[in-house]
C-alpha cells in the first residue's frame, strides 16, 4: 500500500520482510539459475513488465513454447497451445446473462480434445473452477487478443523486476517500510489513516495522508474481519462489494522440483516416449487429471529442475497438505508424467520448494479470476473512492489480469490519477 502525504511524499508499507520472492540458486555447468516460487513467466507482450526491465539492460528470454500431451506412457506434442484455446473461447457466443466455461462446455455438441485443453487452461492458467469462471470475459479476452502468445522468463530472477523498481524510488520522497501489516484504514474525503503492526504484532505509528493507494491482493480485500491478514476499511467500502464479488481468487499448487541431472532430456528417454529420433525437449508436459496436471522445465536456461502445477478445484483438494504430502503427491504425479517409476524420480531428487500461497495472510491465494457475471468487476474496483482512496494491483488490471505486468500497469494508471488529483 503506497500513502501520498503533503510535504513528506509517499509511505509504501509492505507487511513481509523483503521487497521480491524467496529464490534459491543452483549451479549446473557454473551458472546460477533462479527457483521461482511465485510469478516464472512474462506472458504475452508484458509491456509493463518490460519496460522496467529494459532500461537497466536486464535480459528476457524466450521460451520454445513446446508444449506436450501425456497419454498412456506417450508424450504427443501439442502445437498451436494457446491459439487452440483462443479459438474455443472465440466460440463463446454472447448470451443474454453471463455463463461459465463449463456450462458453455457442457452445451456444445463435441467434447473433445479441444475442450479438454479449455478447461486444463482455465483450470490451469487461470487457476479457476471451470463452473465459476466467467465465459464472456473469456470471449472478451478472445476477442481483443493481439496474438502474442509469447512466453519469457528473466533468467536472473523475477524479483529483479520489484529491485528495480525499488531501487528507482527517490529516498528523499520516498520512504519504503517493511514488516509493516496494515489492520485498518479509516478515510473520508482528502484524509486517510492507517493503522499497522510489526510483524511481532505489536501497534506501530499510524500513517496520515491525503489520499491512498490500495494494492492489496484480491484475497486480502475479500477477508473477512478478523482473517489472519485482513484489513479493516473505516467506513466499509460498501460500493466495491460488487465488484469484490464478480471476483473470485484463484487458488494454485507450485512445487519445485531439482535433480541430480536432467535425465527427462536425454534422448533414450525422450524417444521411448515420443517415439521420435530427434531430441523433443518439451517446455510444458500436460497430463489431465493427475494431481500435478502440469509439469514444466526450466528451458531454455537448461536447469535439471522440473515444476508442477495445479490450479483451481485440483489445487483446493490439496489444500492443507503438509510440505511433506504436498512433496509426496507431487512426485507420484511426476512419475506418472514421465512414466516412469516413481522410485527413480527420487532417487534423483535432489532438493525441493513450495509456498503455501493459499495459506499466507498477506496473500490468501493466487491472482484473480472473473466470475461468472463479473466480467466488468475488474474495471469497478479500479474505480478510485472520490479522489481518496485509489485501487491497484492485479485485480484492478483488466485484460492482464492476473499477472506481474498488469500490476505493474495498474499501479502506474492510479499513480497518475493520484498526481492528477
Ligand atoms: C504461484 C504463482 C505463480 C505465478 N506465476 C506468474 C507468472 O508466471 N507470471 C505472471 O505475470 N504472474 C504470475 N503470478 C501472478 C503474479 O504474481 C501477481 O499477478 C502479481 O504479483 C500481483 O501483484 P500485486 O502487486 O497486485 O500483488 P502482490 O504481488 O500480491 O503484492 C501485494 C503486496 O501486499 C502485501 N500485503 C498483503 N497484505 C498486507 C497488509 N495487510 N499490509 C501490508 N501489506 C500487505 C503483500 O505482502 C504483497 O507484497 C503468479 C502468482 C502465483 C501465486
């Protein structure tokens, strides 16, 4: 949450310890390489993104793209992803009241391959209970697609992304304060206080400004009072409730994986399951109905790492799990995507990560999803609170929602609403 005050400028208040993610490094052949617990990809253009990493020469690098499908011990490479899903939910036609992706399943004459990979996206990527994920926004989203389907990482880290934006901040205008937990916000026009805790709990100095930015996640916003993390508004913002509920928070499992060696790329291995010569080094193997339906690598920065995820209605049941169970499903499940034994997976397993995003106060779950009938809800809690009170965040990032560019973009929109009012 980032605070506007006369004289002294802005008061960012960040409740964790640190500005960026966890990351721990490997070696393999002497380069270190990033293990990302939270946000891997810059998906699509990720202008907003870029634009931050580009000035300070800070490298991209572009996925393959190669994704595959993991039927009966086989590995079929799957072309056309995400131009496939496009073009199903380019099939959505509009209907009078909003409908979810599976009802808009459900109601179509084939069900085939094509609506398998709809729901393991919408599942997936979006991290949403297909029977809650709103299908107009989907079509929306279709619709104004600029068919960049470009998947990039930034091989030294994402948490460069948040460093440098850190780093960029005018100290003399500037104050950043960390382990600083907003409990409450109390504003009316041109006035807001807000009230913290150090991360012990204890009552830190209250902030005063003139007006203030919300970047909260989705799932802080809709907690409940008294939840572990949530933020008491003072009055309530009874006219975001709407667009609080057109919003659902998407819920995921990402499990790290590292090895001794990247034996899934070695081309005996590949070719008993491709049943090609040539060496098929997939970046994603998808495997509906598994716990972990979907595996990546780490390509093309050639870690031995591999990463499950799931998201959605998957990722709910294994909601609670210890770090140990979660660590047990995750390899029966890549077993079952490399068919292989699951004693030769560990054996080779040589170090392992997850967060529990679902369970973390200061996150309470994944990104956002549009539910049904929620397909301008993004856009309303946007909408700032007379000049007072401005939102950002994904949530707020209408078609990038869901990810690091679109809060990027959306915190940069209320900045300048904030220095325009
Ligand atoms: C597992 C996972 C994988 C992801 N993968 C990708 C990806 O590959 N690409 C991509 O673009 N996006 C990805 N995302 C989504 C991306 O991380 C988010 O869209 C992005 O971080 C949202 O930024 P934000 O500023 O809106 O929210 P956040 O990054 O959640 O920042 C909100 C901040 O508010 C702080 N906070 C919370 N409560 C309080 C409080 N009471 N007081 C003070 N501070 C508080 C939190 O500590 C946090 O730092 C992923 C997310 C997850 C969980």
């Amino acid at each position: 949450m980032a605070l506007g005050r006369e004289g002294l400028h802005v008061v960012v208040l960040e409740a964790r310890d640190r500005i960026g993610g966890r990351i721990l490094t490997i070696h393999r052949q002497g380069w270190p390489v990033p293990l990302e617990l939270g946000a891997e990809f810059l998906h699509g253009d990720a202008e907003a993104t870029r634009s931050v990493a580009a000035p300070a020469s800070l490298a991209t690098v572009e996925l393959q793209d190669r994704h595959a499908w993991v039927h009966g011990g086989r590995w079929t490479e799957r072309s056309g992803f995400w131009d496939e899903f496009q073009a199903l939910c380019r099939q959505i036609r509009p209907t009078r009241r909003d409908r979810s992706f599976a009802a808009f399943v459900a109601a179509r004459r084939s069900r085939g391959r094509r609506e398998e990979l709809g729901r393991l996206i919408v599942e997936g990527y979006h991290a949403a209970p297909a029977d809650d994920m709103s299908a107009r926004s989907l079509a929306e989203a279709a619709a104004g697609d600029t068919g960049s389907n470009r998947q990039r990482r930034l091989p030294w880290g994402y948490d460069a992304i948040p460093h440098l934006l850190r780093t960029a901040l005018d100290p003399e205008r500037v104050e950043v304060r960390l382990s600083t937990a907003v409990t409450r916000v109390s504003h009316r026009s041109g006035e807001v206080r807000v009230d913290c805790v150090s991360a012990l709990g204890n009552a830190l100095p209250s902030v005063a400004a003139r007006a203030a930015l919300v970047t909260l996640p989705l799932g802080v916003l809709q907690a409940p009072a008294g939840a572990p993390g949530a933020v008491r508004f003072d009055p309530p913002l009874e006219n975001k409730q709407a667009a609080l509920a057109g919003l659902g928070v998407a819920r995921a499992h990402k499990v790290v994986l590292r090895f001794r060696e990247a034996f899934w790329e070695e081309p005996s291995f590949v070719k008993a399951r491709t049943g090609r010569d040539e060496p098929a080094v997939f970046d994603f193997l998808h495997a509906p109905g598994t716990a972990f339906p979907t595996w990546w690598t780490s390509a093309p920065l050639g870690a031995s790492v591999l990463t499950g995820w799931v998201g959605g209605p998957g990722a709910a049941r294994l909601d609670g799990r210890s770090p140990r169970a979660m660590l047990a499903e995750a390899l029966d499940a890549l077993a079952d995507v490399l068919c292989c034994p699951r004693r030769h997976v560990e054996r080779l397993l040589d170090g392992w990560a997850w967060h529990d995003w679902q369970s973390d106060p200061f996150a309470r779950g994944a990104y956002s999803y549009p539910r049904v009938g929620g397909a301008g809800a993004s856009d309303a809690l946007a909408r700032p609170i007379g000049g007072t009170l401005h939102f950002a965040g994904e949530a707020t990032g209408a078609d990038e929602a869901g990810t690091v560019s679109g809060a990027i973009a959306s915190g940069r929109r209320a900045a300048r609403a904030i220095m325009g009012s």
